[in-house]
C-alpha cells in the first residue's frame, strides 16, 4: 500500500528528496487530476546516469541491443522485442533472469560466422547478489552470465521474446525462446520462425548451449506453419485449462498471412499444450504438417501476434489467451478507422475445446461467425494509436481479479495535444468483462468512459505503452503484495539527454483508480526510472521478480541502444544494457499469516433442491485482522470434493460471511461439497470445505427428448426431426436450447447438431423440434441430447432412453427378383430404381448373409460374384461349409442380410419357395423392408 497521497517520500536519483506535484481530490468518484487540482507531494526519481544499479548485465558487441531489437529511434516498428523474463528455470527456490539479444552475431569456435543469429542469457539468482554486480556477456569476459544460449544459424534472432513456465509437468519453469527468423529446412520454409524450450533442471549450471549442436541441445523445437510467419515473436505461458495440468504457451506469429494465404501481415496466434509428453519422440513439434490446438487469425495487415498475454481476465477459472495486434483497423460506418490498433481476448478452459467434427479450435477474425469469434476485441481510440503494440495481465488493482493492461505507444495523449506521447489503459477484470446477454462477443472502444484508468505520456515523442508490464515492486512508501503498473516510455528526453527513455511505475491497489486520468505531464507517477545516457531507449523491456530471494520485488529495466565505454573493453556503441534494482530490506513486505475459513453451511446430509435459494454460510478470521481479508469465492464440488470445478460466486466482499445461492438445475448428486476460499490484501489465502457430502435434487424445469429415443434407424442426408418437451407452466425459465450427438452410446456427447458456443444457446426459447440432415457416420450406438439452458444460469438436460442406428442406404433390391439357379445350389439378387429416390447398386466386398431359423446366426457364402455394373451379384459354393438347401430348405422363412461396406444395409424376411425366395409381408413378420445396421 502506498502511504497517504499528500505524504509520500521518494529518492531523487536514487539519494535526495525532490518535489514534484500531484492531484489530490476525492476518492468517492474517479474523475481526472488537473493542474488546478493539485498540492505539493514528493515522488520518487531514479536516475540511471546518477544511480548505481545493484546489478547489471552489459552487451557483449557494438549494436547487440541487449534486451531490445531493431534500430535506435525507430518506434512505429511492430513487433519490437523486450525480452526480459523471470522464472526458477534451475529448481533452487530462487527466481533467475531471463535476457534476450536477438541482434548478437555469433562466431562459434569451428564454423562460420553467424550474424543475427542471436541469443539468451541465464543470470541464475542468488542471495544476496553481491552491490554493485556487473554481469558482461563478452564471452572473452570472467564475469559472464551463467549460461549462454546462441542460435542455430544467422538471422534465427534467437531471444527475441523470452518466457518462462513448467509445460513438460516436472514442477520446474522451463526456459521458452522464441526466434522468428529461423529456417524450416526440411520443407523448406525461410524465416517462418520457432520456439526453443530447454527444461528446467537443478543441472541447469554454468555453460554455453549452441543450438547448432546435433543433436539439438533443445528439448523442444516448435516450428510456425509457413514462410515469413515470424513465428516467435511474443511469447507467453500459463495454464489455460488445457487437457492437461501444466503450464500452456501462446506464441505469436505477425507475419503469417492468414488463411488462405492472401491475408498479408494478419498474423495467428498458437497455443501449444503443455504436458509430460511435449517432447514426443523427436522434439520437434512442426505447425506446417500439424494444425495447432488453438489458432487465433488475424485480419490483412494487423499483425496479430506482436503481443501476447495470459491470465483469467474474466474470473472463468481458467487463464485466457490475450493477443495484440498493433496495426488492427477498428470497425466503423462508412469506413474502417485506420491502425487504431486493437487487443483480443479468447477465454480459456472449455472454450477452447474443439468444435467437431473439427480436431482443432479456430478463431478468425474475418468471420462474423459467433463460434468464430473472441469473447471481447479491444479497439483503439483513434488512427494510428497502435493499441496492443504490448499487452500484459496482472492484479494491479488489488482486489483479487486480473486486469488487462494495453499499451498505445503512438496514441496523442490527453485531447490529442501531444503527438505520440502514448497512452498506458487498465481495464478491470472480472466477471463484467463476459460478453452482454444475447452475444457471444463483447467490443469496447478505448474512451476513458469505457476503461477503468487512462495514464498519459508526459511529451510529444514518449511513446509510453512501448511496453507495459504488471509486478510487484517493493520501494519507499510501497511495501505491500500488490503488483504495480509498470511502464516503457523509450522516446523519453531526460534532463539533456535526448531519447533516453523512462520507466514510469503507478503503485497497485485501489488508489491506483482514484483518477480515471493520470497524467505523466503534471508528475503524477509514484516511481520514475530515468535512462543513463542519450538515446539509450530505456523502456523496451521491463519485468519485476524477486531474483535476490529476500522476498522483495525488485525492478529490471532495460536499455537496449546503451553504449558500453571501456573498460571493459572493448567500448560498445548500441551493446544494451539490463539494470536490476533491488529491494532493500527496510521495504520487504511484511511476513503474512494467512485467513482461516470454517463452512457451516451446508456441512453434509442437506437435501438441496435444485432451482431453490439456498444460504451458504462460513466464519472467517485473520491473525492480521478480520479488516485484511479482501474477498471470498465459492466453488461446488459435484465429485465428493475430489474436485471444485464450477465457481458458484467470486469477489465476494471481505466482511461476507453468507451467500445466497440459487442452486442449478441439472446437478442431481449425492455428492456435493462446497468450498469457501478466502483471500487477504497480501496475497494470503485459506479455505475449508463441507465436512460430508450433501444432496442437490432437482425439483425445477425438466426437459424431455422424445424422439429419437431409441430403436430407431436413420439413414445418411435423410431429414429427421428430433423432438423434446418441456413444462408449459415453466417454459419462461428457458432461455434456448443446445442439440448434441453421441456416437458411443452416451458416453460422451462430442458432436454438435445446433450449437454456436458455450456462452449464448442455439435455439430459441420456443424451440420443441429440430429438423436435423442426419450425418454421414456408421454406427449402431447413437443417442441425442438436448441441453435446456435456463434463466438462472443452470442447465437441464435429456437424452435418448436407448441406442439408435444410423447408416448409408442399402441395395436397393428387386423383391421379385430373388432367384435360385436350378440346382439350387446360387442365390442371385438384383437391383432396381426404387418407386422414389436413386437406386443403390450392390458394390465391390458386398456381404450376403441368411439367418438360421431362430435368427441368432448368419451363415455367409464362399464367394460371391459381382457384375461391374453393380446391379447384380451371385452366390457361389457353400454357406459357411453347408449346402444353400441345408441351411434354408424349401417352405422356412429366414432373414436375408446384405451390406455394402461400411454400413449400406438391407434386412428381408424371406420364405423360400422352391427356386425363389418371396419377401413375407408385415402381417406374417415384424421385419420389412428397411436399411438396418447389425454389426456381424
């Protein structure tokens, strides 16, 4: 928490008290600080060129442009690198850093030179780092990073997004890092970009890795899907409730050109799923020959994928996929805003499942398709603005939900006044984020009416947003756990040194939204982070981690275009450099005790009725004070407490000790368990859960399949109208109706027949039949399900009481043409155009088979000889080793099956008389003439 706002002390370059002015006005209602507004209130100035950082690591060559990319004073370039990530990558409880330089020349020890090819630096963290450490990544150098990672080849521009998370499930962060200039060589497929994960490992020591080496010193390689994707330009990882419980990767690729490839620049957005098994036999996971899981598709020209995200922005449960696409036109009448910029966000978990009979989840943005489409797309203010250029998740607001932070480096600041001064905008997370009743897509226009904070550049020339980050980092006056808005300005002129660049920091917690505006210009930032020299950039790339162990969040910053001047030598114009200032340990949060919970309510042997009110009850303390417990969620366990899958309610205010619960309709369990968890304002939790299991019966609406239910026989294109039923007093609790098909019995029901998504139901409220075109799929273990979806957010569901068939049209054979040879010895049959319809001809591997008398055994010929035409075949030699009179002598009645692969069939019942058979008619048999499956 930070201290009061007309209170707050703060280092001047790092040492002395400075006066800068801020806003103070009420904090009942957001409004915007004016110069009118304010009083006198001491911030905090580092600056670099006065300020020894506690740790740096320095460029190893002239223009490696460590932590960045490109060329100095070049902003409007999209993607630019900020490759800085943090992460416990060598499993010894102490977060180490992550640097990428993906403009490092490489010259191995044999070979040729490799320029571009880039690389990453491993600094693993220690306690403490020795004050002042400089770390130089000169390979000539004593002093070097603990481990050097060099691409493969020239132009790979291995590091230019670097990422850490545990996506092989051993418990360890692995290290991802993305290289979008990398060739595919076995297609071959030029610059289309890859991903290079080295697991994590307590052996992960001091070395240097060459990719080059054979065999590949990666443990995974992941390869975009064509040329000039620039596959790996961002990267992110986190777990987006994929199929398995381990940390997922999203990675952008800008350059890709859509789907067909005529969409210039629109850029894709992969996730990859993590588990045990990503390695798979070869280590290589290649996006050309194998569609990714999940595909986001951009639009020509948006570069989607320069930036990406994770986190659970709507309080769903399961992180969600963010994707920013700086050069996105927004939507507008009469035509397109240009370059607004724009930022997409895909929620996770079962949304991410595919459709079927897809195999794989597509999001396009060039349909209007709502199965098609993100769940909210974020648009910039204006032309130009280039929102999403950075995009980043974090709880900045402290209240336990995660909030979306967009950057618009080019956007004009406050009333336009300020050309490219950027823009930095938080929008809340939660629940309110979900798309609006009746739509599967919500669509916000950055305005400061429709985002929770708007933060300005200080002048013209900023670009602030160029990279935005949220983390918790510990200083004067802010010794909390509440991660803080972390902000790049790289276009920044400090004090006679011209661009170079600022990192601004608002402290996190409600009191960042005491304003709806804060502006740069009137000295409103609580930290600001000043570039050592001219040009230098400060602000590409930023990140907060406790990388010294003393439970302290300290602050990485770094300057890709810092010119390195001997010693040591040699002097370095453009070599980069990363400055890591530590939290001392005057300003560690303080140790917290975390909340304990109690349910009381319900506690086992309740009988709860589904679609009543039902009060949930718990007690709750903290050592720290009852006042520090932040909030509360509720979630229901349906499995007797194996698992807590469905959120009943979350944000729940900290002083609840009650919940009233509309229970679904739909569970029907006997083993329900509810789990209260409660959350402090330091990060702390605790939960507790119903001691026994309790009873949800449903007692509501109920909606009833009546066709098919069974027994029935569809064939493949035919039109059959599927049938249910609901109660006409209750009708008003349905809001539509879902359709699915099961193809193993009810097993599961994987095939959609009417669904758009699982947010806004297929049918309408007043739907009770579907005419369904029955699909081209053999089996005898179909069944359907409708799913009532109802106003209360529950579900009812139905299905078929018993199996039903589905097959192809079988022969369509002559009834009167069924003839013995006069021996009787051959069967033959013939086809005929059917009175309707198109006739089916017998084709090549047809089976005939007939029954014994009781009609539990077929016996098949030796062979059977079939006429090209298909209109006619024969039997030949004995049934099954027995003669054709023995196992149908003259005057029996039998069942005559025939089949055309796979699932063509026709049942008869048929009487022989003497040298023909004659089809029994209804009154004699309950079998007739109809296409059946009978699986021999």
């Amino acid at each position: 928490m930070s201290l009061p706002l007309a209170v707050r002390i703060a280092l001047a370059s790092g040492l002395a008290l400075v006066m800068a002015l801020f806003a103070i006005v009420s904090l009942e209602r957001p409004s915007k600080a004016k110069a009118d507004d304010i009083t006198p209130q001491l911030i905090q100035t580092i600056d670099l060129n006065t300020t020894t950082a506690n740790l740096t690591v320095i460029g190893a060559a002239s223009d490696d442009h460590l932590s960045g990319s490109d060329d100095p004073n070049t902003f409007s370039i999209f993607p630019r690198a900020g490759s800085i990530a943090t992460g416990d990558v060598n499993d010894d409880n102490i977060l180490d850093l992550i640097i990428g330089a993906p403009d490092v020349d490489f010259a191995p020890a044999q070979g040729n030179a490799r320029p571009d090819a880039g690389a990453v630096y491993i600094v693993l963290g220690r306690q403490p780092f020795a004050n002042p450490t400089q770390i130089d990544t000169n390979l000539a150098a004593t002093n070097l990073p603990d481990v050097r990672i060099f691409g493969a080849a020239g132009d790979d521009r291995l590091g230019f997004a670097v990422a850490t998370g545990d996506v092989n499930g051993d418990g360890i962060s692995d290290v991802l890092m993305g290289a979008p200039g990398t060739d595919f060589n076995a297609t071959p497929r030029n610059d289309t970009g890859a991903v290079f994960v080295i697991f994590g490992s307590n052996t992960l020591t001091n070395r240097t890795i060459d990719l080059a080496t054979l065999p590949s010193p990666a443990n995974v390689r992941i390869f975009g899907s064509r040329a000039g994707d620039e596959f790996g330009s961002s990267i992110a990882v986190g777990n987006l409730g994929g199929p398995n419980a381990t940390a997922d990767i999203l990675i952008g690729a800008p350059g890709n050109d859509g789907v067909p490839n005529n969409l210039n620049d629109a850029g894709v957005a992969y996730v990859v799923f993590g588990s045990d098994t990503i390695a798979g036999q070869n280590g290589i996971i290649d996006l050309g020959s194998a569609l990714a899981p999940v595909r986001l598709l951009g639009r020509a020209g948006m570069r989607l994928g320069s930036s990406v995200a994770i986190g659970d922005v709507n309080s769903g449960g399961s992180a969600d996929l963010i994707v920013g696409a700086p050069r996105a036109d927004r939507p507008a009448t009469p035509t397109d805003i240009d370059e607004t910029g724009g930022t997409f966000v895909v929620f996770g978990g079962t949304n991410l499942d595919p459709i079927a009979p897809a195999t794989t989840r597509t999001l396009d943005l060039n349909s209007n398709a709502a199965a098609d489409r993100p769940n909210v797309s974020i648009y910039g203010a204006a032309a130009n603005d280039h929102q999403g250029a950075s995009v980043s998740a974090s709880d900045v607001t402290g209240d336990g939900t995660t909030d979306l932070i967009l950057g618009a480096p080019d956007a004009d600041g406050r009333n336009d006044a300020l050309a490219e001064s950027g823009e930095v905008y938080v929008i809340e997370g939660g629940t309110a984020l979900n798309p609006p009743q009746g739509s599967t897509e919500r669509i916000i226009t950055i305005s400061v009416a429709n985002v929770r904070l708007t933060v300005y550049g200080a002048a013209s020339g900023d670009h602030l947003g160029s990279r935005v980050r949220g983390a918790l980092i510990n200083t004067t006056g802010n010794n909390d756990t509440i991660p803080d808005l972390l902000m790049g300005a790289p276009g920044f002129d400090a004090p006679n040194r011209s661009n170079a660049g600022k990192v601004s920091i608002l402290f996190g917690g409600q009191s960042l939204l005491r304003f709806a505006e804060i502006d740069l210009a009137l000295g409103q930032d609580d930290i600001r982070v000043l570039g050592q020299a001219a040009d230098d950039e400060l602000g590409w790339a930023i990140a907060g981690a406790d990388i010294d162990n003393n439970n302290g969040g300290d602050l990485i910053v770094g300057a890709p275009f810092n010119d390195i001047a001997a010693p040591p030598a040699p002097a370095r114009t453009n070599a980069g450099r990363v400055y890591a200032l530590l939290a001392t340990a005057n300003d560690i949060p303080p140790v917290n005790a975390n909340p304990t919970v109690t349910v009381t309510a319900p506690n086992g042997t309740e009988n709860v009725p589904g679609g009543s009110q039902f009060n949930i009850t718990w007690t709750a303390t903290d050592p720290n004070g009852d006042a520090t417990i932040q909030r509360f969620e509720i979630r229901l366990s349906t499995d007797a407490g194996q698992t807590f899958n469905t959120i009943i309610a979350t944000n729940l205010p900290g002083a609840s000790r009650s919940f009233a619960w509309t229970v679904p309709l739909g569970l029907n369990t006997t083993m329900a368990r509810i789990r209260v968890i409660a959350f402090d304002n330091a990060g702390g939790q605790g939960q507790d859960d119903s001691n026994a299991n309790f009873t949800i019966s449903d007692v509501g609406v109920t909606v009833t399949l009546t066709t098919p239910n069974g027994g029935e026989r569809l064939t493949f294109g035919r039109v059959f109208t599927i049938q249910w039923t609901v109660p006409a007093n209750l009708a008003s609790q349905v809001t539509g109706f879902d359709l699915f098909l099961s193809t193993n019995g009810g097993t599961s029901f994987n095939v959609p027949i009417a669904f758009t998504g699982p947010l806004q139901p297929a049918l309408p409220t007043g739907a009770r039949d579907f005419a369904w075109t029955v699909p081209s799929i053999c089996t005898d273990t179909a069944r359907v399900l409708v799913t009532a979806r109802l106003t209360n957010g529950a579900t009812s569901i139905d299905s078929s009481n018993a199996n039903f068939s589905i097959s192809a049209p079988g022969p369509s054979l002559d009834p009167a043409r069924l003839e013995l040879n006069e021996s009787r010895t051959k069967l033959t049959l013939r086809t005929t155009p059917p009175a309707t319809g198109t006739e089916v001809r017998f084709v090549e591997g047809v089976t005939v088979e007939i029954s014994n008398e009781a009609g539990t055994l077929f016996f098949q010929p030796n062979k059977i000889k079939f006429k090209p035409s298909g209109a006619k075949i024969q039997t030949k030699g004995n049934f099954n080793g027995q003669p054709f009179s023995t196992i149908f002598p003259d005057g029996a009645t039998r069942t005559l099956r025939i089949t055309n692969p796979p699932c063509g069939i026709v049942v008869l019942r048929v009487r022989r008389e003497g040298g023909r058979l004659v089809v029994v008619t209804t009154a004699q048999s309950d079998l007739v003439i109809q296409p059946q499956v009978f699986w021999p």
